[in-house]
C-alpha cells in the first residue's frame, strides 16, 4: 500500500502538565512514517523545555517548534497548516490527549490507494484530568457531507488525519478561515473537505484518550449540561454568527465545488437572511440536518425563533 509521510500538527500553549504523556503516544505510533510540528502560542511554563527534551531523542528535524500567532486554538492550527510540506498528509494533534499506538497506520490504511481528498476520523474514548475512561464518544448515525457539515462539527479535529491532497486544499483554504474568522479548525476542515467531495471516514473504532479538564468549554458533547449548553447558543443566536463565518471562508473556494454544493452554500446563506418561519421553511429545503432527530429539531426551533438570521448575504 501506498506509504504516506504523515505531518503531525500540535497546537501548545501552558500544556507543561500533560504534553509529555502525548507526545510520548506519538513516539509510540506504529506508523513510522511522521513528523511532528508544535506550533507554540507562547507558554509561559514548560512546554518548550518538554518538547525540547522529547525532540533530543528523535532523529535531527524530525521535530520542530514554531511561533504560534498567539490568538487561540483555531489561529494556531490553521497557521501551522503553511508549515507542512506538500505532499505530506496531516493529522491535527491536541496537547493532552493520549493516542492509541495504531492510530496513524488506520488512518493510513484507509486512505490508501485514493487519487483524492479523504478525511479520515475517529471516535475517541472520553477521559477525565487523568485519563481515566468515562464513556465512549457518539456515534454518527446519518450520512457524512456538506449539508450536515453546514451546521454540525462531527469530525473531531484531535481523531482527524487528511490525506496529502486534502492537506493541500486545507492549506490553500486557511488564510480565508483566518480572515473570516472561523470559530473552529476542526469544523471548518470538515466543511471545507465536504463542499470539495472528499471521501468522509469515521471510524467507530476509538484511537484516542480525550482528556477533559474540570472547566473544559469544549469538549464531549453527550451529557445534558453540554446539550442544554448548545441550545443556549442556538436559542442566544451565536450558533448564527459562527455559521456565517464558516460560509464566509467558504466563498473564496467556490470555483473549485460543483454545482450542487454552490447551490447548497447559497440557500444556506439565504436561509440567514430570512425572517423565522421562512428561515425554518428555507433550512429544511435546503435539506440542512444534525445527526439525530432532535439536533435537526433545535435547528429548525432556532431557525423559526430567527436565531440563524443575521442579516445580508455575504
């Protein structure tokens, strides 16, 4: 099977407590073929001494540490996207998850043999501040694709790897993402990858511990103080806003999508300019749904209260 070099791509900020345990899972990958690239939002602890000592004992540039740009998670992965080379593929990396030793060479194995895009992503085993399990991620019942990808993130950014032509389109993409404003790297690569035709994989096989910190604002999403936090947004109108910064990255792109999915971008773009009830009639025209029946029914909700709405197109 085809061997792909795979861009590992870590965003680091105050990560001293855990980062070690993280990159020592990397180093245990049964898939040789990686680099690591820790894009650093400047750590005041000692995260750069940490990965300093663990690049020491890896072979000369095999690891690197660049200057992230200081403005959040979502800022740093996607400026460290410039920083792999092409014709590498990439896996994002959170600072203190723990990977399971197979988890690049499924990736890889999925991926191989494709001419295009794939994304490829898995569940992952929640965790609590010591890595303890608690209980598996969800499972995604309805198809992959853009037009559940327009207001659901079910590719987790720290189980996702993208192959070398996905990594590309992703790399072309960021600026955009930047400039727009996007929310979260991780929801933005799964829209960019659906509106492009990629090949959307998520493997119900778990390849990670994903830590959670007691004061986590991102993390699981199954527990009732998690949904009822998402329906707030919904209801507050944020989930709005971030939508049209996501359509907002997208539109530089266009010219490469077919014709199905710029008509899909500009009903969805539409639906946010209309009043309630037309905006619930336009977002179920659109065909625009969440993974389970009552996900797509807060949307529509959020949409008929004319929490989507936020004004002109553009």
């Amino acid at each position: 099977m085809t061997s792909p070099h795979i861009a590992i791509l870590l965003a680091s900020y105050q990560g001293g407590a855990h980062i070690g345990q993280q990159l020592h899972s990397i180093a245990a990958q049964s898939w040789r073929d990686w680099s690591l690239i820790v894009s650093d939002d400047g750590s005041r602890d000692d995260t750069l001494a940490v990965v300093a000592d663990f690049a020491a004992g890896q072979p000369p540039g095999r690891v690197r540490v660049i200057e992230g740009p200081r403005q959040g998670p979502t800022a740093n992965f996607l400026t460290a996207l410039a920083h792999a080379h092409d014709g590498a593929a990439i896996a994002f990396c959170d600072q203190d998850d723990l990977w399971f030793p197979d988890k690049l060479a499924r990736a890889a194995e999925v991926m191989a043999g494709d001419a295009g895009p794939v994304h490829y992503a898995a569940r992952t085993i929640i965790a609590d501040e010591t890595l303890r399990p608690i209980c598996g991620s969800r499972r995604f019942p309805r198809p992959l694709g853009l037009r559940n990808a327009l207001v659901q993130a079910v590719m987790a950014g720290n189980a996702s790897v993208f192959s070398a032509d996905a990594a590309r389109l992703l790399r072309e993409a960021a600026p955009h993402a930047l400039a727009a404003g996007v929310i979260s790297h991780d929801w933005w690569a799964y829209q960019v990858m659906a509106a492009h035709g990629a090949r959307l994989i998520h493997d119900p096989r778990p390849a990670l511990l994903y830590r959670q910190h007691p004061r986590s604002t991102v993390g699981r999403n199954d527990t009732l103080p998690a949904l009822q936090s998402r329906l707030a947004q919904l209801m507050r109108g944020e989930f709005g806003h971030w939508m049209k910064a996501n359509l907002r990255a997208l539109a530089p792109l266009e010219a490469g999508m077919s014709p199905e999915t710029r008509e899909t971008l500009a009903r969805c773009r539409r639906m946010q300019t209309l009043p309630g009830p037309r905006a619930a009639r336009a977002l179920l025209a659109a065909g625009l749904y969440r993974q389970t029946r009552a996900g797509t029914a807060a949307l529509v909700l959020s949409a008929a209260a004319g929490r989507l709405r936020t004004g002109a197109e553009g």
